[in-house]
C-alpha cells in the first residue's frame, strides 16, 4: 500500500531530491550520502535516564527529509528513512551501544497532529526499519504544542502528559525525528520506567 502511495505521488508531483531540491531523483547520491552517516551521542539539556543519540544536526538534508517525511506525499522518504534508521540501529549495536534486537518505541506526539498528517511519520519510519515497532506512547491532548516553549516550560507541560498503552517486552529504544530540549524523550523515558519497561536508549533523526 505504502509503495503505491508512493508512485502515485511521484506521477502527480515533480520528481525533486527530498535532501536538497535538486531536480531528479526522490533522494540524489549526495544527500544518500550525508544520511548514511553514523549516530553520536549527544547531550539535551534535558537528559534522560538513558544515552541520546542523534544521526546529525537539524540541517539539510536531515532537517529537509525530516520535513519531507511529515507530507503525506512523501511515503518513499519515510521508506528510505527507515532504512537509514535499521542502519543507525546496526551501527550502535555492532558498537555495544545498544543491545540487538530492542524494541522501537516511537516517542509521543499529540494526537491532533499526527492525524493531521496522515499517519504518525516517525512511527511509520520505525516500521519501515523492519525491527519490532510498539506505539504505545501518546501525548494527553492537554498538552500545549512544544514549539517556542522553553526546556522548563516544555518540561512543566509534559509532566504527567505521556500515556502509556501497554509495556513493550524486552530492551527499548525512543525514536523521534528532532531531538530539541530533550523534555519530550526524557518524559517518555520517564512513563516507560515508571510502568517498568527497560528503555536503553534514545536514537533521533536530527538535534536542533
Ligand atoms: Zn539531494
């Protein structure tokens, strides 16, 4: 289904690279190339209880696929993302970094959005890596959009705020497009400790 989303997409709209606009192909060789590069680690302000990692900073081409990946036009994108994805998660595994095998857990987004795009994208890129994928975060729609809040202000609007549906079996690793102050991440490590998962790690696309 997602493939032929895909197509029909790529008839209806010029075909650009998702990276950098450059005419031609969905992603050209360049951009393929800055997006194979491996995750470090890094240091929100808001640290969870586990090491963050994050694929490069919030700059093209991650910032501009990250952007891509939320049209609903651009299924082929969160394909090749997921593919990205599996790799990061081979990297920081052959590393020791992470134990093989953990459980995907997309972080939460508010429910709103995610509909309004068509479908949780980060969610949708976990799926597209073929590891095991548990949605089981959610944000309260309480919860205030996170955009111009600051660390303290996003930390006090998501205290309490994330539901968990049920608790994935075995080693967790949070998933999320852009890594900013951290309060997202750390409030899902947080809900997940709390209902005794075992979250080993966060991995993001990008860091602002
Ligand atoms: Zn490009």
């Amino acid at each position: 289904m997602a493939g032929m989303f895909g197509q029909i997409g790529e008839l209806v709209l010029p075909r650009r690279c998702a990276g950098c606009g450059h005419p031609g192909e969905l992603l050209c060789t360049r951009c393929r190339t800055a997006l194979a590069a491996p995750p470090r680690r890094v240091f929100p302000k808001s640290t969870p209880h586990t090491p963050v990692f994050a694929l490069a900073p919030y700059a093209d081409p991650h910032r501009a696929v990250v952007l891509a990946m939320k049209e609903r036009n651009h299924l082929a994108v969160r394909s090749h993302m997921g593919a990205v994805l599996a790799a990061a998660l081979d990297y920081l595994e052959a590393r020791g970094e992470i134990p093989a095998g953990a459980v995907l857990v997309p972080a939460p987004t508010r429910p709103r959005s995610a509909r309004a795009r068509g479908g949780d994208p980060v969610e949708q890129v976990c799926r597209a890596s073929g590891r095991r994928v548990a949605p089981v975060l959610a944000l309260d729609p309480a919860a205030a959009d996170q955009a111009g809040l600051d660390e303290a202000a996003r930390r006090a609007n998501l205290a309490g705020r994330v539901r968990i549906a049920g608790v994935p079996r075995g080693e967790v690793v949070v998933v999320d497009d852009v890594v900013t102050t951290g309060a997202t991440l750390q409030a899902s490590v947080s809900a997940l400790l709390a209902h005794g998962a075992n979250p080993v790690a966060c991995l993001a696309l990008c860091v602002a």
